[in-house]
C-alpha cells in the first residue's frame, strides 16, 4: 500500500512531514512517496529551483524508513497534474496495488475542480487528512460526493486499489510554506518549524532571502 503527497515542498516543513508519518503509521502504508510538483497549475510557482527543493526533501526524508522521494513530476515537462502522476504510478506499481492519494482538508475543498476528479478516484483512494475537531464538508456537491465515496473503515480501503474516500485525524500542525519563506525574507528566524538539516541548506544556499 502506497501514500502519495504532492506539493511544492518550497520549502518541506514539519507540516508536511508530521501528517504523513501520522498516514504511515495509522494507515498501515508500506511507503509514502513525496512527489514534488514541477509545474504548479492550482497554487503560484515555485521559488526555489527544482534541484534545491530535490536537495531540500533527500535531507527531510533521511532515515525514516517508507518514506520516499519520487522524481517523476519533475521528470516530465508541462504541469503537474495528480491524473497523471497517478496513471505513471499506476502503470509501474500494477492494477491491483492499493494507493493512497494523501491530501489536506483545504484541497479537498477544492477537488471536484482538478483536472479528472473522477478518474483521479479510480486510480486511487483519496486519504484527506484533517486536524481533530475540523467541521464537516460546507459544500453540498463535494458533501454528496463523500456520502457516495466515503468509507469510515480504513482497513477496508486495503481490499481494492482505489475508489474511496477516508478522513484522517493527523496531528495539528499549522505550518505553512509561505509563512517560512515570509520569515526568511525579513531576517527572521524559522526554526522549530522545519528539520534542522533543511534550514541548513536554506542558509547555505541564501535561499528565499
């Protein structure tokens, strides 16, 4: 069974890493592979180059078994869309191989606009990660969808490869990439809310400054 976490990663922080831990080990993953994005098509661009976001997530990702840094979007030119970094992944891990596309509450927000939602759904179970206490779906579309997709059983989401919908409590971590790059900018300090390692590279390279 395969977690799936696109993003940026501009820069990777404790926000990204702590929830996907939190998928690993509470859904029983087998690995999670980090998949930054080349091309964004729902958010701005990228600040840092691809190579230093690759450099920045090999040093986030060091030693903790099942995860896993996975190129392909930067691979491939034009914009980087989930469909088809699941179809790719889909065609090199097998039919019947469970994945999980692992996303936060805010992008499910969104999801009935991406690019082949449905088919995103075939290809894949959609994992939305929520912090404890988050309210339920405003909108009354993406609320029909979950009542026709969703699961409450995450063992059960093992015996297919796709084609459901789970929330998942993960730890509260309100993080965000901008408001790291923000501090930066202004001289200001972002430890404590990025690995060690990361920040070191930021300083080195003079990246977001």
């Amino acid at each position: 069974m395969i977690g799936v976490l696109g993003g940026t990663f501009d820069p990777v922080h404790f926000g990204h890493l702590r929830p996907a831990l939190d998928c690993l080990q509470g859904l029983g993953l087998d690995e999670v592979r980090f998949i930054p994005l080349n091309v964004a098509v729902h958010r701005p661009q990228p600040l840092a180059a691809a190579a230093m976001r690759l450099t920045m997530l090999e040093a986030a990702l060091g030693g903790q078994p099942g995860f896993v840094l996975d190129r392909r979007e930067l691979e491939r030119p034009g914009g980087s869309f989930s469909y088809d970094t699941l179809v790719s992944l889909r065609a090199e891990v097998g039919v019947d191989e469970p994945l999980y596309l692992l996303v936060g509450a805010d992008a499910f927000a969104g999801f009935l606009s991406w690019y082949r939602p449905l088919e995103i759904l075939e290809l894949a179970h959609l994992v939305v990660m929520r912090r404890p206490g988050h309210g339920s779906v405003a909108d009354p579309f993406l609320r029909n969808f979950y009542l026709e997709y969703g699961c409450d059983e995450p063992a059960s989401l093992a015996e297919r490869p796709g084609g459901r919908i789970l929330y998942h409590d993960v730890t509260q971590v309100s993080i965000s990439s901008t408001r790291i790059r923000q501090l930066i900018a202004r001289g200001l300090s972002p430890r404590y809310l990025l690995p060690e390692a990361v920040l070191a590279i930021i300083k080195r390279e003079g990246l977001y400054r």
